[in-house]
C-alpha cells in the first residue's frame, strides 16, 4: 500500500502554436490502499497523466511523488515495480509471438520467492486463467482473457500501485462486468492502490472510493465517491452524471455499459491548443457566462485557485450553485 501523488504537474506536447498542455497543473493523490476513478471525456487529459506517471510521458513541470519520494524515472531490469500500468488494448502489452505464460514469467522479479513457473501458475489461477493454458499464444485468447493475462503480467512485478486506463474499453459489453470485479477484488485482496481510469462514468462509480473529474487537462472536481456521485459541486460532473443512465444506482448492469445510451455532452470540448481564459469550461457552462448575467469572473479568473476552499475542491466560482431553472434555460 503506497501513495501516488501528483503535485502540480503539467505535461506539454509541441511547440509554437502547436503546442498544448494536455495536462494543466493537476495535483491529485491517490490514497494509499484506496482506488480513485478518474473520469473525463475523451481528449480531456486522462492517459496523458497516467502515461506522465510511467515515464511515457514528458513531466514539463511539478513532480509525481511514490510516497513523498519522486519516483525514479527507470527500475533496474528483474527488479520489483512499485508501480504497474494496464491500458486499453491488451495486445500492445502482450508479445503476439510470446506464449502468454512466457510474457508474465518475463515481468517477475529475478530475485522473487517462488520458482517462476509455479509463480505463474500463481498468478494465471489470481486471474482466473487455467494454468493450462499457458502455453497459448494471445491471439487464441478472447478479448477478456488477453486482459486478464495483461492483468496478471502487470501483477507479477509485484507492484503497491496500479494504474489502468480505460482497461475494458476495448471489450465486449458481456465480459466487461466480469473483469470489472476481478479487477475490484484484486485490489482489495492485495490491498492495492490504484488509479482508474475510464471515459465511463457508470465504471468509474462501481469501482472507486474516490472520483476525480477531469476536463481539458484540469481536475475540476475531486472528493468521495459518494459525495461526488450524490451532490456533485462542478457543473461539468453534473453534465456527465446527467448524461449517464440510472442515476445513484451503486451495482452495474449490462445496459450500464452500452455506449449508446450516453453522449457526455451536446458540446464539443475548446480546442487544447487555444483553451478559453478564465475557467476552461465557461464556454460550454449552463449555468455560466454564455447563460447567465454576472458571470464575468468565469472569464476572466482561472477557478483552480478556489477548488482549496470549495466542497469536494471544485473548481467552479459559483460551487454548489446549481439553479435548474438555468440548466433548463440553455
Ligand atoms: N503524443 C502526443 N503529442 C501531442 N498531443 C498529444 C499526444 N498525446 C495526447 N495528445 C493530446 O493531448 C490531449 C489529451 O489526450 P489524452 O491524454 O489521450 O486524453 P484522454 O486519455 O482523456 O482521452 C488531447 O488533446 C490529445 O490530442
Ligand atoms: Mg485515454
């Protein structure tokens, strides 16, 4: 159990008018043995923070700290990784020309306990995997299985910390449940902390103890799972939790996940390279300047600041101000 923070960290892609950044001054922790969901529409940052904590992502400035210490940009080859990360599309974390037996016993550590094929017996069987198919190439696995051997490469570093991004995005509706609880009851067993990550607000709520809110490259809300899911504080968070069915439902269905259902918003994000002055959602706010009068400080003064003092640090002028007759009014 370890604690990842990120401590005002941006990450910047390219130069001159091309530039961007794609993560804007996010510090966020993820509370040792706890999960924090990180939801956000796509573009808005997510992986790009995920990739920054791995080191496939330049830091521009800030840290990222594994408790208290940076973490060190490079682990020695066969040593433990304190921290681990699973990502969308398990073919590009497994060798299609390497048995998926021999692509855990890769990632486990040279001075490890056990024998490494008795460890990956371990760890096929902690997944739910047949030992007996260890010998099978990833293209003779379905989608779920190929996760759950990513799963299990990424478990077999022995990590604290598991980062997994948009992990069953990729995945037929039908098995995504399934690895959702696997993934739940690993953490708790193993008393991992993790930082999960998805699109999806409906995966988000059912996995996490913590939801953070990103949108354009900013943490704009942050708090318990519960508080933020019942009594959301950012206009933003209420658009999403608006546009994802079932409201306050805590166990997930199958219609839960099906991508129909829900289109996070009827308006385009600001385009990153030239992001908006002030509070980085005001041109999209129902209940902000583009709708409402006296709004100018939405313009003109970044709400980041006023997250320290707001309920669940959001980053919003206005707080818990919610009037439904202006959300209506749009
Ligand atoms: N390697 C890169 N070079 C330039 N821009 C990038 C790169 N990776 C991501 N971006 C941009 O950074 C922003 C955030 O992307 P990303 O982190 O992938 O968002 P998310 O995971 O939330 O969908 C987007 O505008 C995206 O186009
Ligand atoms: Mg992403």
């Amino acid at each position: 159990m370890r604690e990842l923070k990120f401590d005002t960290v941006t990450v910047r892609y390219g130069h001159g008018r091309q530039a961007l950044n794609a993560v804007e001054a996010v510090t966020l922790a993820v509370p040792a043995g706890h999960v924090v969901g990180l939801v956000g529409e796509s573009g808005s940052g997510k992986s790009t923070l995920a990739r920054a904590a791995v080191g496939l992502a330049p830091v521009t400035t800030g840290q990222i700290l594994l408790d208290g210490e940076p973490l060190p940009r490079r682990f020695r080859a066969g040593s433990r990784r304190p921290l681990q990360m699973v990502f969308q599309d398990p073919y590009s974390s497994l060798n299609p020309r390497m048995t998926i037996g021999e692509s855990i016993a890769e990632a486990i550590p040279r001075f490890g306990a056990a024998s490494r094929p008795a460890e990956v017996t371990r760890l096929l069987d902690l997944v739910d995997i047949d030992p007996a198919r260890a010998s099978a190439l990833p293209a003779q696995l379905s989608g779920g299985q190929r996760q759950r051997v990513a799963l299990a490469r990424a478990l077999a570093g022995q990590p604290d910390l598991i980062i997994a991004d948009e992990v069953t995005s990729a995945l037929d509706v039908s098995v995504q449940g399934a690895v959702l609880n696997l993934i739940r009851d690993l953490q708790r067993r193993l008393r991992l902390s993790m930082l999960f990550i998805s699109h999806d607000l409906a995966v988000v709520r059912y996995m996490s103890d913590l939801i953070a809110v990103m949108h354009l490259g900013r943490i704009v809300e942050y708090g318990p799972a519960e508080d933020v899911l019942t009594d959301p504080q950012h206009p933003y968070t209420r658009e999403l939790l608006a546009s994802a069915p079932h409201r306050g439902a805590v166990r997930l269905r199958e219609e839960d996940l099906d991508p129909a259902r829900r289109a996070v918003s009827d308006t385009d994000p600001p385009d990153p390279h030239q992001p908006p002055s002030g509070c980085s959602f005001h041109l999209r706010c129902p209940v902000g300047p583009a709708v409402l009068t006296g709004r100018d400080i939405c313009r003109e003064i970044d709400p980041t600041e006023v997250a320290k003092q707001r309920r669940h640090h959001a980053a919003c002028h206005f707080g818990a101000e919610h009037p439904s007759s202006a959300s209506t009014a749009t």
